[in-house]
C-alpha cells in the first residue's frame, strides 16, 4: 500500500461513515416511492422539470431580443429611410441597462428622438423639440396605443400584473425574508439530504432568474425604442399633425380619404413613345377633357374613371427629348404616380436615363416628401421580332415562343437600364386602342401601388394645407396680439 493510500484511506472512511446516514432517509423514499408504484411518475416529473429549466436556460441565456423595425417601401421619403435604418440599430443595441432607472429610460428615449428628427431635421438645433403642442399630445396618446398593442402581441404576461399587486408583492417580500432564513437553518436539522437538494434547486433557480429577467427587460427596451420610434415618424414626417379642436380619443393621424380628390397620373417619354395611344386605349371613347386643371403649357389633362382605382387625372404630357425643363418637373411633382412610356423596339435609353435620374434627385431633394411610384409601360412590343407575327395572347413570364422571349428580354433590358423592377413593368400593344394587349396587367400594377399612391397624395396635401393654416393662423392671432399689446401699454 503506498504512502498516498495509507493517508487519504482513514478520511474517506471516516466522510462514508458521516454521509452514509444522511444518505439513508434519501433511500428510503426512492424505496418508498418504488413500493407504492410512484416511482415511474417521480422521474417523469424530474425529467419535465428538467427540460423546464433547460428550456428556460437557454432562453434566457440567449441574450438579445426577436424585436424587428418596420421597413420602409420603397417609395418612402428619404428621410423616413434614414430614420428607419437609424431606428433599427437603436433596436439592435439596446440592452437591460437602459431600463434600470428613469434616467436610463429618458436617455434612451431622447436617443429615439433625436436620431428619428436628426432624419429630418439633419444639423439643425434641438430637431427633436420641431413640433407643436397639439402635436406633443397626439404623440402621447398615439404611442401609449402602440405600446398597448405591442404588449399585448409580444408581452402578453404584462396584461396581467397590475401595479398594486407587483408593489404588495415586494412588500409582502421584505418580512418574510427572515422567516425563510430559519426554516432553511430548521430544513437542515430535520431534513439533511432534502435541505442540500432543495438549495441545489434554489441556486440553479436564481442563477436562471436574472437571466430571464434581463432577456425580458431587454426585449421590452426594444419594443418600446420601436414603437417610440414609429410615433416619432409620424410626429416629424407631420402625419400626426391635428387641430386642437380635435383632441378626441380617435387620433385622425390621416385625413379621411375622400378629402383627396382623384389621384394624378403623369404620362410620360420621349416622343413617338406612344404616349397619346396608351391614353386612347385606357379609355377609350369616355376620354374626356378637364379643364380647368393646373397643368403647365403642353400638357394635357384628361378624367378617367377606373372600378379599382376610382377618379383618375391622367396628365399627357410632351415628349421629352432632353433633360426635362421647369414646367416638366413641377408637373412631375405634382404627380401621384409617374408613367413612363418607352418603346420596345428603340434600344436608345439615354434620354430616358436623363430625365428618369433628374426625376430621382428631385426625389432626393426634397427628402422629407415622400415618392410618387414609378411604373414603365414599354409600347410596341408588335414590333419586336418575328415583325410579322402578332398573335396574342402571350406569357411574358415564362413564354417559350420567340415573340414572347423577345418581349421578355426587351422588358429585362428596358428595367434594368431605367432602375425599375420588373414588378412595376408592363409590356403592351396600343396600336388599336380599342384592340389594346395587355392592359389588364398595367391595371393591376397601378393597384398594387394605389396605397403608396394616395399616400404621397395625402403627405402633399397635408403640407400644402399646413403652410396655409400657418399663415391663416398668423393672420387670426395678429388682432389679439395688439390688443394685448394696447392693454399692457396703458
């Protein structure tokens, strides 16, 4: 026997002689259990516990959150863009920390507020303090809405726990944390081997119990950096602007619909296009001249009403040979959808490149405004090869005929170089507008975009109606104001 056995043997005997009693009481309930046939349940009932607390592990240790912004369509203002993208990594780094005290809480919300009016409000002092009011009202009201939704989506357990239940809880808490100091001492004394399993579960519970904390403190750090920053878009974007007189529980954050009038189609390319031929073959022998309308000299309105998309202006305008003027571009701006017609047959896409990236940094410009879609029509596909053949109907999708792989690669070509997805492309034939080839898909191309259409509509008009309120209110509070002035003066 060597040295080391001879030293470590009477110890381990002497720690099996304590331990082996404090063991018995343990064995006797695993016998116990097995004589009154429970033995089955038992392990079946430790085996979900511990899949429980596996699952609520690595769930918690997880870190992070699932929590995602909403992104912008692509007709967004590039304002709304930058604000998004900024939102989204706020919501990406956010952590328990910046819930742990009111301070914590007020510095990240004036980080969602200064990055969300940073976007349109770039270098300008206190962006975040560039609304009314009124303004600051609505924005309460609209994002205590939000959040309720928000909590009942993603926290539902919160719906649950009212705030004078969680304060009797703690206090509750405090007296009775002496008391469970002595029955652990008494637990020990009667129950040896229960008491050290009972605090093996105790310490996995409260190792595990901060981390679920942190995951859901965390989680709600993003939900509310989201959904603040939501109402602080429409707060700066000024789709939350509402009078005063209208401080109801409904926030109006849009103005009703009908109050928009017809949307404003702009037709438009180079000439010879077949601009005027398209406009025929939409409507066909209903056309009617509008007048008067504020259309610049050259362009031509005319009223169309379509099922779907309701009362429509459609605005033919001249044929665009180089980079477009003064009078092209307000027309441009004043349009809710921009159609630019281009034939299939002509590979010359330089002018159209031109106004199309004119167009674009217009858009860019005024970033705070939102873009009107741009859909292309392409004419002329008859004349695309085999000339002598026009038989339709034809797929342009997965057609395998020449006309129809001509139509589809002029299409693929036309977007590509024009920066339009081919989802907003249609090939037609107007030739004979009353034998017109496919119009229907055109039509359901400008559905798809009627949203983001009137959109634009409302953000224009709600900014025109703004400046005008400005000066009409300027005008109602001068009278007063040196009434006021005379009053003070005597």
């Amino acid at each position: 026997m060597s040295r080391l056995s001879r030293h470590w043997l009477p110890e381990t005997l002497t720690a099996l002689l304590w331990i082996l009693p404090l063991m018995i009481p343990y064995g006797a309930g695993l016998w116990w259990l097995y004589e009154q046939d429970y033995m089955i349940h038992w392990l079946i009932l430790i085996l979900f516990i511990s899949l429980v607390m596996a699952l609520v592990g690595r769930i918690a240790s997880s870190g992070g959150h699932d929590i995602q912004g909403i992104p912008p369509d692509e007709n967004a203002a590039d304002a709304e863009k930058r604000a998004r993208e900024t939102l989204q990594n706020l919501i990406d780094s956010v952590t328990a920390d910046d819930l742990d005290s009111a301070k914590d809480l007020e510095r990240l919300l004036r980080r969602v507020l200064s990055a969300v009016a940073g976007a349109w409000n770039p270098g300008s002092t206190h962006a975040e303090l560039r609304f009314t009011l009124p303004e600051a009202l609505a924005l309460s009201e609209h994002l205590s809405s939000r959040l309720g939704t928000a909590i009942r989506e993603d926290l539902p357990i919160l719906q649950h726990v009212q705030i004078a239940h969680a304060i009797q809880i703690n206090r509750g808490l405090k007296p009775a944390q002496g008391i469970w100091k002595i029955y652990r001492v008494g637990r020990f004394l009667f129950n040896p081997v229960g008491s050290v399993v009972a605090e093996l579960r105790r310490g996995v519970l409260q190792s595990l119990t901060p981390l679920a904390v942190e995951s859901i403190k965390t989680k709600a750090a993003a939900l509310l950096v989201r959904e603040t920053g939501e109402s602080a878009i429409l707060l700066y974007s000024g789709r939350l602007r509402r009078e005063m007189k209208q401080l109801t529980p409904e926030i109006p954050v849009l103005p009703p619909e009908p109050a928009t009038g017809p949307l404003t189609l702009l037709i438009t390319g180079k000439p010879n296009a077949g601009k005027s031929s398209f406009i025929n073959a939409l409507s066909g022998t209903s056309r009617i001249l509008v007048s008067p309308l504020p259309c610049e000299a050259g362009f031509t309105p005319y009223a169309l009403e379509e099922e779907t998309a309701g009362e429509l202006i459609l605005i033919d305008s001249p044929g665009l040979e180089g980079p477009p003027g003064n009078e092209w571009m307000r027309e441009a701006a004043r349009a809710d959808l921009v159609i630019w017609v281009a034939a299939a047959h002509r590979a010359d896409r330089a002018v159209d490149q031109q106004v199309l990236q004119a167009l674009r940094a217009h858009y860019a410009k005024a970033f705070r405004s939102r873009r009107a879609p741009i859909l292309l029509v392409l004419t002329h596909c008859d004349r695309l090869d085999p000339v002598s053949e026009w038989s339709p109907s034809y797929d342009t999708v997965k057609g395998t005929r020449p006309k129809e792989q001509n139509i589809q690669a002029a299409l693929g070509t036309a977007c590509q170089a024009l920066g339009i997805v081919t989802e907003r492309a249609t090939p037609v034939m107007v030739r004979d507008p009353e034998k017109g080839w496919n119009l229907e898909t055109f039509w359901t191309a400008v559905h798809a975009n009627l949203s983001s259409a009137r959109q634009a509509r409302l953000e224009r008009l709600m900014l025109r109606r703004s400046r005008m309120e400005g000066v009409s209110d300027a005008v109602r509070t001068l009278p007063g104001l040196i009434k006021r002035l005379k009053k003070n003066g005597r």
